[in-house]
C-alpha cells in the first residue's frame, strides 16, 4: 500500500515520468505554521544533478501546497503536496521496455501487476521518495517544535569512512561504469521517553520497517546492532544512574519504547544496480539477453539516501508523538 | 498496537504471570484442515524448561482452540487460541517491582503507561512470543499447502558458529551469572514471485519489521545485507538467465517484491538482559541502587528466537499471500 | 472484519455452540479501574433466559479477564475477556444443517465461506454481541470518567409506543409463533463538542456503521433524521445564542462533529427471522422445503438489543474521545 | 480520517476555495482501460451552474490524471486525480469569517481544530465531494467489467415524490430564501452473493456509514428499513424458492452479506443549510448576532447527492468485491 503512518498519516502517489509526484499528510496537527519554504530545502538535498557525484537529470523539484493550509497555518485537513516532473527523456528508456535490469524491480513489478511502466522505472524509481521528503519536511517541522532533531550522516562508501577517500570511490565506480553501496546513520535527539507501541507497533519496529522500505536499503540496525550479538549481556546492559543512563548499546530503545535517549540507527545501501558495464539478463519474451543500462543515473546513491532517511525517521516520531498524546491526555 | 497484518491478522493478549497468553487470528482463509497437533509442536519447540540452555520455567503451554473451526476445519470467523500460564512465581520478582532491570523494558514500560505489571516483565516478557508461535503455525500450515517452507536455524552464538562452541560458550555464561547473544537466520522456501506491496508494504519492509518487533532483537539483514554495502553494482547485482536468476545476493527481494528465489533474513539478538550479576540501576523513588536479576533466566535466548523468528516471517508471507490473492481474482 | 474502532480498538471472536465467546480491548487507556463487577452488570441486561420475554436458553455468561489489568487497574496492554459458552443443545439445530432460515445468514454465509458452522447460527448467532457489550461496558466505564453517558430505551414495538401495549404485542407473536420488531434510541449525554473526524470518520458516519452493523438493525437516524428530509431549513436549522444552541434536530452532530449537545440515534429493528410458522426455503442441495424454526428463540429481539447498542455507541465515542486528544496535547 | 476503504482505498483531500480538489485511489486493480473520459462525466453530474435548480458557481471541474495509468491502462500503482478550483469569490464569505451560519459546520469545526479556512465552508464544503465522486467512477469502470450497475434517483423533495411537484418545492423554497430536504434511493443491481465481512465490516453497516458520512444526510435505511420495525417476521423474512428469493424486504443483504439480489438503499437528506432568511446565531467571541447567508447556494441539495451517494456505494462495493477475492483466490 502507498500509505504510511496511523496518526501522522502520509499517502504517497507518482511515476518517474508521469505528470509528477505527491503526497497527502492527513492528521497533521491544526495551527502549525507552514509553507513551501518549509518544505523545499528538504527536496533540494534530495534533488539530482547538483554535483558529479549524483545523477545528471535537471528538476527543479519545486513543490506546491495543494490544500489543508489557511494564511499559512495548517487547519488539521490533509496536506497535498505536488511536484511537477519536468525534464523527461523517456527515449533513454526505450530499451528497457523489454529487457529487465538486474537488481532493479523490473521483473518482479511485472511478475506482480502483469503491467508496468517501464519509463525511467516508473513507480519503482528513485523519485518516489520525493513525497516522503516533502512530508517527512513537514514532520521535521512538527518535531522540531517539541525539541525533537533528525538528523543523517554518511558513514562509509564502498567500506571507505574517510570524506576524501568514499568521494574518491564514488567517481572510480562512475569512471568504470559502475557503482558502490554503503551505509548511513540516522539519529533523533530530544525525544521523550515513552514512544511506541508493544507489541506490534514497537519503536524499533516501525523504525526497521520505514528504513528498510526505502529503495536500495538492504540492512538495518538499531543502537549496537549486529555487533551485540557477540556480546555478554553484562557488556551489552546499559547501566542506570540518578542522572540516567550511563551508556546507549540500546540505540534509544528497550522493550521497544524510547528510553529518552539519542535514537541511533544505521541502515545499509546497496550499490546502484544501475551500471553501464554490460550484464547479463532476460527479456519478457523469455530470451536471455545483454543489457548496459544507460541514461543519467547515480554512480552512489548513498549521499541522496540520507535526507530519504531522515525523512522516515521523523515520520515515525511524529506518528508516536501523536499517538502518546492520546495516554497523556486521555 | 497488539495487532499484526492486514489479510491474515492477528491480535495478541495476554501477560507473564496473568491468567495466560493468547492470539486470535482474523482472515484465516476458511476451509482450511486445523486442530491443536498443527500449533502445539510449535510451541513445544518454544517452550522454557526443556534443556539446561534454558530457563528452567516449567510451562506445558498447552493450547486450546477458542473459536473458529467446525469439525476439525477454519470456517472464516475468527480462531482464538489460549494458553494458560501454570508456574508462576511471582514472589520471585518482588524485588523488582520498584528498581528497574537494565537492558529490560521497566523503565520505559512505567514512562509509558504511568503503571506497570512487574511480574515477570508482564506483558513485555517473551511469553508475549506465545501468540506469535501459535499464530505463526497457522501461518505455517496454510502456507504449507501452498507450497511454501519456513525455516530457521541459529548460525552464531557470542561469535561462534560451531555448534559444540557455540553451547560451549551459553553454557560458560550461564555458570558466570552472564549471558551472550548471536545470529539467527530464516528463509522461506517456495514463495512465488509477486509478493510484496509498493511503496510503504514492501516485502522487506515488513519482514524488517515483524522481526525487529521481537524482543532482544537490533538488527536485520536481507540477502547479503550489511555486506552488499561495501561491494561494486557489478558484484551485487543479480544477473538473469532463462532458468532464472544467477544468484541470489538480493535475498528473494528486488523492489520490495518476491523474486521466487528463496527469502533469506538474519537478525541479530542481544544478550538476555537478566543476568545474576550485579549491575548499577535506578529504583522508581530516583535513587541508585545495585540489582542482580535472580529466577529463572534463558543465558542465551537465541535458540528459543528461531521458532518466533519462524512466526513471524510465515506471518508477514500468509499476510502478502492473501494482498497478492486479490490481483490474481480481483 | 472482526476489529471495530481505530484506538480504542475491539477484536470479537466465538460462535454461538463453541467453547465460549470473547473480546479483546487494545489501547484503553491505563490506570483505570476495572474488575468483572463493572461488566458483569451488563452481560446481564442482555442475558436470555431471564423472562417470559425472551429466549428460554440459560446462560450465566460469566465474564474472565484474561489479560491487561494489575491489581485492579488497567495497564495499557491489551484486556481480553472471555464468556464460555453453557447451555448449548446443538441437536435443536440439526434440522438447519441443511435448510438455509429465511431472514438469516444462513445462506449468505455459505456462499461467502463455502462452509458454515450451523449450530445456532455459529459465528452469527445473536450471542457475538457478547463481546459487543462486554467491551462496551470497559468503555462505558472510560466514558464515565469523563462525563459522559450514554442509555438506550424501547420506543416502539411493531407500531406500539406505549410499554403495556408493546409487551403485549410480543407476547402475542410469541404465541402465534410469530416474531415482531421495534424502534431503538440510544442517547449520549455530556459529550464534548469536538469530536468526530472528517470527512470519513465523521462521528455520524461512524454511529451508523456501528449500529447497522449489529444483526436485525435495518435503518439508523441522527436527530431528526428521515422527518428532516420533509422540512424547510428555515425549519430543520438549529439557532445558536448565547447559552448554546437553541434546538437539536441535528441530533447533537454537524459537520460530521459533535455540538456538545445531547447525541441522539434512532434504529429500526426487523422482527426476529426465527419463527416457528412453517416458511418456504430451500436447502443446500437447491431442492425447495418447508421450515419451521424451532428451539429457544426471542419473539422480539428489540429489549435485548438495547444494550448492545448502548454498547457501540460508547464504543465509537471511546474511539473518538481518544482520536481527539491527539489534537488536545499533540 | 480522510481515507476510505481497505482494499479499494481513498484518500481525499482540498477546499473550496483552495488551489483545488483531488483523490487518490490505492488498490485499483491493474490493466483496467481509464482515461479522464471515464471520470469527468460523472463530475458534470455533480457540477454546480448547471440549471437554475442549483448553485450558480461557475466550475468546469476538469479532472486531471496525476499518475497511476500507463498507455491508458492502470498500472497497480496509485491513482491520484486532481480538480483545480476557478470560480471562486472569496470575498462573498467575509461575512462568516466570525459568524457561525446555523446547521453548518463552522462551530463544530472550530472547536475541534481551533482554527478554521471559513472560504466556502473549506474543507466540510460540499465540493469535497469531488474527490469522492472522482473516485466513484473509477469503481463504478471497474465494477461495471464485473456485471455490477449502480444507480441512484431522487424519490422525494419536501414530501412530494411527482417530478413536477417535487421541481416546483424547490423553486419555491429558492424563491423564499428557503431551502428543503429529500429523500434518494440507490440501489446495485449484479452483485454475486458473499460480499461483506462479518462482524464489523458488514456490507450493511459499510453502506450505512459510507452514505451517512455525506454532508446533509441524517437517516439510511436498507430494503424495507424503517418500516419493518412494524412488520411480523412471518411477513418480513423474505421466502426461498428454487429459482431465488420470492421478496426482497431485506435489500440484498442478510447477516451482512449480499444475498446477490438487488441492494436497495434509501437516505435522508436535509434541507440546505445555507438559507437567506435572517436566522439567529452566535459569532465567535460569543455575542449573539443575525445571520443571512448569501452566496450562491442550492435550494435544494437532493439532485446533486444522487452522484455522490452512487460513488459511495460503488467504493464500497468494489472494496468488498476485492476482499472477497481473497477467499476466492486464497
């Protein structure tokens, strides 16, 4: 389903090369004060063609309010938001009309729907994330506003932490025609102890859900993650004192509801399985076929994940916060 | 949220040391053959006292069907299943009813909700995992007679992977007063292409997180995972041939939807956070205070994660099965 | 589905001549007191057996908490509660086996599920709303906390307003063999304004679905409700003043809202299709038969169903009363 | 909540006097034919300005597909539909801003958000209800390729069923600054047995709060509703023959679920709150002032609901018919 959130509520709609992408946010609280500048910084960080190291599509990007604002307040109705598409070339997609690209969604969109559209990945592409940036935008704001950050960081690139070094390895891989993953860390600061809901709807949980549900993402983990599965509980148990906790393995979380502490997670992106070094593959028709998969993509996709990232991390705060309102005032 | 699912849902109730522990099952498609020899193995497999890995907590954790079944098959209306709690001590948990364990929900659990079951962790004690098992066999027998296998196996204990090691090392920490945690993995044998939905119901979006939402567990890998992130696009990628893929580095999972490879997840578990070991912590007054977590406690929780582990991905897979049912007839 | 309300969310299961029928509450609020005694009460008003007025079948139709509550109050986690079935002559039914009731779910339900649990009807016997009423009571209970009650009272039996002449319209049918029906109003006093969400959960739209849910019901009216549709607004608008609202044709709703003024419902119930004057009908095998419905039925259900529209009516501003706090705190 | 459905699922959004309407369809099975020709005749239906029975607003209402199709066929993905606003004139509502017009939304509305876009009415305008005959259409194409017809009439205006006389009510009313209410049937002819889900999401109880949820309407009733509460089961069960149902008192529907014969159900509709007579009402700091409210407003909204009331039946329908499709596929 194209809907995320129970109570921050988002509902996601759009193609690569359809008319645009948008997004709905019902139950944004009333009385916040909200307009596009709010919003398009946000799809700015996410936008292609900014560098050398990102795709060289042009878009501008620039996002309109539809509706659930009044002389820039929101009312409590559903936020629209819309971004036109602009600069089109559905003729590099030519190819790919019959030819499935591995690691791509190809095959399995058209194993599903029996249909699909094929230009530029359609709803599969990378552009689907705009609607959870521009609403996830709008939950940054809501969070900010209870003293809540989100914030996101490249850790490393194709196994390189240092800024020079992953930069380096970003343009060999564009160079060669192909392209390498890594891996991102996300964090909250300033929430409340208290959020998520045992058993199903744990903080954890949501978080783990929302972040791997994002394009390329392949692993996620909470506070320590794998490495505590080498450790002695008496390592791993984060101590209490009179002014809190004495260390954070927990990443935030125990028994799935937020400790008050920083919320830390890192998430692992595959390399883009868009590369021009020929690959082997198969048609619809059946016949095993070559394919160099042209046009303007990402060698990395790693640094235009984050704001991808923070965006659902805030929606998932956001959707809690509202949720533990109803404890606090019910 | 106590509820899981949108097509084959399922509610949970129940605490440590109340009257029992329960699920019910909404969506079960009707027809369908089910007595209690389809769910009871799964919850002996579960079941505390049965080794000395484990904790020694004598359950029979024997199950009653409440609803839901005629003459020995589902009718459509909804299967409650119970299982009463026997051996409670819950004198052995007074000390805790006013410091809070670390590494445990207490403390959040009491920010939360403003009150708190101390008895065994009340509804945050992985007896919780009863109703996930015993819904997951459901899940297990109906996907069964699709063709479809679940299984799962412990691949690390404290970083050990040799099975004689790695009980070596439980039973080293459980002699210590400590405990350790380790891998596990699942997959899933059979599954067609098609499963999963875009862009917020993704398959891997929600195996993330039906398995993050187990207690004790803080990671979760798809495929390669963690590992994809410092590879090529031309390593990770996954070439097609007329037989089908070339490899299976994705995890059964491109798009968010099943490839028809199998579907390969590892988590990673912590530490059971009880240990005899002294450990610094708070009471509820604010003050200091020294704990050593004494009953009846798993060293090593890991083995006893595979059959909820299990659950949880037949779960997610009966749920997608259902959603994907609608776009074969729809 | 078998869930009902989004926060405070109810999950029904159990079949009529099943080992018992039950409810699970999740996302009462915690800290609240609760025991049987604040339920029992009213299982009881909807009891058969306890006059001449009403099925002869006896059951006590104790309630259990199974979960959810410590020493007396609710803790947040779900509450499950469960009535076991008693007095079940499963053998009064064998005769419907095969025949489909005209008037019941008989055949309906066959052809939905292609298998049918006809001992008394199974899962839509009239005795699901024990769940109805046994979760209505815990939000009853909720709602007065808050100021809020909510009573239903008998207006009319087939026709007849005054109490003297409807008892004896029942008991005429029940004599003839025949059945008659009724007219409901179930009231809510001391709601906030505020409540009810647009446009699709506005609070009208959620009474009537829950109302017209419950068996027998065939109509559902607000305020004035079918007498407005031949009214001039001049006439149907309520003015305001000073002190509040000058009339209340609308029923205490506008907009999809609550005015805080007195929510008032009107329901029509259909006569009792169990009647025991030979009907023409047709079996499972498509032949034509003659039935004559015997066993222990109600010849007018209207008494009885009072409670459990009390019971959906609280359930729903339960609901509401919740939703809204997100807006009050969020 | 602005989302309607489970499986055939929408999401409205926009006001009045807003940039523009709009909808998003997620669910709507792939590879059905849709273009805007298939939706914008139902729009001209529900336009204002088209006779001198109704608002004199000049609106096109031009819908425009956002995403969701390819080469004319749907594709799975979501359906979002956009109508930009035109005609509006702010400025007639000034008036308002702080007066709050009897048998509107604006009190209720305040209360709940404590911030109000008054321009129209806003969001509980009657023009929300684009969004929802937008969507209509497509389930009604998508119904209509599965032998389902759906259709509405007015049956009463004021009390008068003759058209002439029921035509004359209505410009009397206008001529007086008055308005007046009605009554509108619609019914589903070719829908097969077995839709509906038992207990809660009864196709019954789905209608009841599907039509109750439209702006105005205060009663719904299904088959013979109201008047079988005076009825003898003996002449309101409707018999079985070979060959069918001889009657129809039940609508179509039995335990909640379709019977497959004709779904027959009536509302009642209030008269237009909007009327220019001076009426007494209260402004928002509470001093008691006079309203008349001008503008460009229906007489009479019976005839414009007809679309409205259609398009929700048909979303119900076409959410059934998918979750019925699980049990057949499943």
């Amino acid at each position: 389903m194209n809907s995320f959130g129970r109570n921050f509520r988002i509902t996601s709609f759009g193609e690569s090369h359809g008319p645009g992408i948008g997004v709905i946010i019902d139950g944004c609280p009333p009385d916040l004060e909200l307009e596009t500048g709010d919003i398009q910084p946000f799809l700015d960080r996410r936008r292609p063609g900014t560098s050398p190291l990102t795709s060289q599509r042009k878009e501008k990007d620039s996002v309109e309010i539809l509706s659930g604002t009044f002389e820039g307040r929101t009312t409590g109705a559903p936020i629209a938001l819309l971004v036109r598409n602009q600069d089109q070339r559905s003729g590099d997609y030519e190819e790919i009309r019959e030819k499935f690209r591995p690691g791509h969604a190809d095959f399995t969109w058209q194993k599903k729907y029996g249909i699909r559209d094929h230009r530029g990945g359609g709803r599969s592409s990378g552009r689907e994330t705009i609607g959870r940036v521009a609403a996830g935008a709008v939950a940054i704001k809501y969070l900010s506003g209870k003293g809540i950050d989100v914030t996101g960081k490249v850790l490393a690139v194709h196994g390189k932490t240092d800024p020079d070094e992953l930069q380096q390895e970003i343009l060999s891989a564009r160079d060669a025609g192909d392209s390498v993953g890594g891996i991102v860390e996300i964090s909250a600061r300033g929430c409340p102890p208290g959020l998520g809901d045992p058993v199903f709807g744990k903080l954890d949980a949501r978080i783990a859900g929302a972040l791997m549900g994002i394009g390329a993402v392949k692993g996620v983990e909470i506070g320590d993650g794998f490495a505590s599965a080498a450790r002695f509980g008496s390592e791993n148990n984060d101590p209490m004192t009179k002014s809190g906790f004495a260390s954070n393995h927990a990443g935030g979380v125990l028994g799935g509801i937020s400790t008050g502490q920083d919320i830390v997670v890192r998430i692992a992106v595959k390399p883009t399985p868009s590369i021009s070094i020929p690959q082997q593959t198969r048609d619809i028709h059946g016949n095993e076929v070559e394919i160099s998969v042209r046009g303007r993509h990402d060698p990395c996709i790693v640094p235009r994940i984050v704001p991808v990232a923070e965006a659902m991390l805030a929606l998932v705060l956001a959707d809690c916060m509202l949720e533990q309102a109803k404890y606090t005032a019910g």
